[in-house]
C-alpha cells in the first residue's frame, strides 16, 4: 500500500497518475531569518467523480513544523484550502491558478517564493 511506479495508491485502490509538475524548496521569511519548505505536487489522474478535473494536487509551505498555507484535493473532501488549522473550500480552474494562487498566499504569509 503505497505508491506503485505507474500509479498512486489511493483510497483501496489504485489511479494511473502522472505526475505533471513537482518542486521541493526552502523560502525565506521575509520579517524574520526563519525558512519555510514549499512543496508541490500536481499529477493527472483520470477523470472521475472524485477528481473531474482529472488532477490531483498538494501544494504546501510549512513553517518550524507547521503548516502555513496548503492546498490538497484528496478524497472525500475535494479542493479545498489550508490556512493555519483552518480548511476552505477552493475552486480549482487550472494549474496555471492554483499555482498562482498558492504563491500570492504564501506571500501575504511573509515569505518570499
């Protein structure tokens, strides 16, 4: 149980994924001398009732162990959005939007991409 080389493990069964765009990297604070990790993850999946837009995605920066922003839709809660310990609903329109709109968050978090 876990990911498989052409697929993801999710939920009791496996989806053929194919990862479209990934990235791992520290940004600076831009008020303290504290990094933050980034991570993105954005993979095709196919369409289905879970995933109609056919993507699946996980964006997130983590601050001294912490969640500060994220972005996920996995199974059973959709797209949704993290800001601290709280959750929102997110409407994903494309990839080009998410990341954007993920970058233009951590930056109102006071961090530079």
């Amino acid at each position: 149980m876990g990911l498989t080389i052409n697929g993801l493990w999710l939920y009791n069964h496996i989806v053929k994924a194919r990862p479209v765009f990934q990235e791992k990297r520290l940004v600076p604070s831009s008020a303290s001398e504290v990094a933050a990790v980034v991570e993105i993850k954005i993979w095709d999946v196919p369409k289905s009732k879970d995933y109609p837009s056919g993507r699946k995605f996980s964006l997130f920066l983590v601050a001294e162990g912490k969640v500060v922003v994220g972005f996920d839709n996995h199974k059973p809660k959709g797209p949704h959005l993290h800001l601290g310990n709280r959750e929102l609903p997110y409407l994903y329109r494309n990839n080009e939007r998410l990341i954007s709109d993920f970058w233009d968050l951590v930056r109102k978090a006071g961090f530079e991409p």
